[in-house]
C-alpha cells in the first residue's frame, strides 16, 4: 500500500525543516515507521538498531517521525509532561544514540536554563524565557557564538523532544558565526612547537600535523587503520560520520611502531576490551577483545561505562593533548593564539603553499563543501611577500 506524504514533504520544504538532499531519507524513514504500525519512538529505534543502522541514522529517523507528528495540539501547555525533564531529556538522548560528552553538554544547558527561570521567576515553557535566556548569554555572559548555538540547540532539543512545542521567534536569538580566518603557524613556528613536545602527547600532536587529522580522529585511533605499506591512514567516523584516507609521514613511522609495541604489551596483559561504536559492538560483540580494533594511543587506566557499567580500554584523553600543545606554545615563545586544531590549519596552509590542490587537500581534511577549503587561500595571502606595500615604494 503506497503512503501518500505530499504535505509532509510540502511542510518540509515551506518551513526549511530540512535540506533538500535530506527530505528524501526523511520519506523513507517515515514510509518505515508506518509500515511497523507507528510504533514508539524507543521502539521504532530499537528496530533499526536490530537492522544494524547507525546511531546518525536513527536520530535522522526519529527526527523524520517527530517532524510527520507534530500537529497543533503538541503546542498547549496542557500535552507538556510533568515528568522531571532532566531526566527525561537523558531517555530521549539515550534513544537517539547520542554521544556520552554531547548527553552532558546539553543536559548541563538544560540545568543552567532551568536554574536561571526559577531565580527569575520564569515561565520555563515560554518562548520568551527561551529567549531571555539565549540572549542574556551573548549580551551579559558575553559567550562566543559556537557556545551560544550549543546552548540553543539544547534547550532546542527539551522544547522539541521533552515538551514537544515549536518554540517561536527563536531564529532572533540563534548566533551568526563570525567569518574570520584561522590562526596558522610558519614552518618554523611549527617545527619550534613540535621540538618543545615529548612522549606520547608529542607524537599525537605531531601525527595530527603530519596528517591534518582532528584531535578526535587522532585518539581515536585503532591498530588497524594504520597502513604502512601504503604510508596512509584511515580516518574512521569522522566529522559527519565520514570515513577517509589521509597521509602517513615517514618520520613519525619509528615513533608509531614503537607505540605499537607498547599498546600490544598491554593488549597481551590484559582482558579488558577496548570500547567500541554501539552498532559495531552489537554486530560483533567480540571484537573488542581483538588486537586489530585495540587503540593506538590507549589510556592507562580502565574505563567503566557509565551506560553499561562494562569495564573496557579507552583512548587517552583529549585534555591530555590539549595541555602538552599549551605548554609547548609557551615554551617555544610564540605569541600566536596557538591549541592543537591550530595544526590542523597549518597542515592544509603548509600543503597549499608547497603545491598541493586544494580539491586534494579537501579529501584529506574531510571537508564537505570545497567552499570551507577555500578559506585557506585567504591564509596564504598573509604568508606570501609578493605584494609589496605602496608605502615601500616611495624613494
């Protein structure tokens, strides 16, 4: 029996819920949903799980079936639950596959929005707390615009998902990133930075150098995504879920090895697993356990997950790169306002500037659009002298 989802589709496009390119899979996950009887959202989730679809996927799907639902009366008062929404919030992240940081991060918004209505005796379900709140972020807290849009998209998801109401007029309040360009190193800023840093947070700063890899891509990193044969990475689930290839240096090769030495000593030593993506764990639930999927740069300490309460092996933190990259800023006197994905942008400057093309250059950063590349050309200007100044003319 063929659905019939014109004014679904009708609805997406008039109201820009979605991007063209996505309305189609919005359809579908929709077709799907009704042809198993409109269950649950948890259960509706939990079919998709057994079909071995991934966490994006499901929250896609989800996000499709709660757009279809929506109707006027899930915009009274009166539907709002009165279950604590805190914890309820922490269900409807749960279903959606949501990763642990990004279940704090909003939870932690929520908490603070909640807060601020009750000192200010606000309604918390009105639109005009919502906004009152986003706005005395940028106008008294004066946070940046990606903090702004994180706390937005939080409270966002409790109006949407928890209350189930379109809150209005939110669009005044959604913060406009400013255009500027990254701060980049010289060769030789970065071989000062890079000779001031040792040990294991050394060559993870130096592998993200050498490959333009993100912090996260880099710790995350698994034995069998290393290539030495074909001096190549594969970076796995990156940004938008995106696999790719990126370059391996021939100089950090030893270093790596040696690296590798260690984590399969620990590996022979130990029975703990190393974690892994949801989906993969259910479809191969022993797979932790095998050297191939073991981290490269795997923590010392065991982890035990807050969801499952299983003890396995994680990664080494982030903060640790983070603090080492600071350090060896300081240490190596540079002014520059210099963090660890500031290598990234010297990475992609460095190899425009020697020759490179600036579609390769793209598949090797992961970028989407070849437009977030180009922001590089605007870099390289700054480093190139061969326009002088009219005032250097002057006899």
């Amino acid at each position: 029996m063929s659905i019939d989802l014109s004014e679904y589709e009708r609805m997406l496009n008039s109201l820009n819920l979605a991007r063209e390119k996505q309305i189609p899979y919005m359809l579908n996950w929709v077709r799907k949903y009704m042809y198993f009887g409109s269950p649950e959202e948890a259960e509706y989730a939990d079919i998709l799980l057994r079909e071995g679809r991934e966490e994006w996927q499901i929250r896609q799907a989800l996000d499709a079936v709660k757009l279809y639902r929506r109707d006027k009366s899930c915009q009274s008062k009166d539907n709002v639950s009165v279950e604590d929404p805190l914890n309820s919030m922490r269900s409807k992240l749960k279903v959606r596959h949501y990763a642990l940081s990004t279940v704090r991060t909003y939870l932690g918004w929520v908490s603070r929005y909640l807060k601020y209505c009750k000192q200010h005796e606000l309604d918390s379900i009105s639109d005009e707390s919502y906004i009152a709140y986003i706005s005395q972020l940028a106008l008294q807290k004066r946070v940046s615009a990606s903090t702004q849009n994180q706390a937005f998209n939080a409270i966002l998801f409790l109006f949407r998902n928890v209350w189930n109401r379109e809150p209005e007029r939110i669009d005044s309040v959604r913060a406009r990133k400013p255009k500027r360009l990254p701060v980049v190193l010289t060769v030789e800023e970065v071989h000062k930075v890079l000779s001031a840093t040792r040990g294991l947070t050394g060559l993870i700063l130096k592998l993200i150098y050498s490959s333009g890899m993100r912090l996260s891509e880099a710790v995350r990193l698994r034995v069998q995504d290393i290539n030495f044969e074909g001096m190549s990475i594969m970076v796995r689930g990156g940004k938008g879920d995106k696999d790719r290839v990126t370059l391996l240096s021939k100089k950090i090769v030893p270093c790596l090895i040696n690296q590798l030495e260690k984590a399969k000593s620990l590996f022979n030593r130990s029975d703990f697993p190393a974690t892994l993506p949801s989906a993969l764990e259910r479809k191969y639930p022993n797979a932790g356990k095998e050297w191939k999927w073991q981290y490269v740069f795997g923590a010392d300490k065991l982890f035990e997950n807050p969801v499952t309460g299983d003890v396995c092996r994680y990664h080494i933190h982030k903060s640790s790169v983070q603090k080492a990259m600071r350090k060896a800023v300081k240490e190596s006197g540079i002014s520059k306002h210099a963090g660890v994905h500031t290598l990234r942008h010297c990475f992609a400057t460095h190899l425009l500037m020697s020759g490179t093309d600036l579609c390769e250059i793209q598949e090797l950063l992961g970028h989407k659009k070849l437009e977030t590349t180009r922001i590089y050309l605007h870099v390289v200007k700054g480093f190139r002298q061969s326009i002088q100044s009219p005032l250097d003319l002057l006899s």
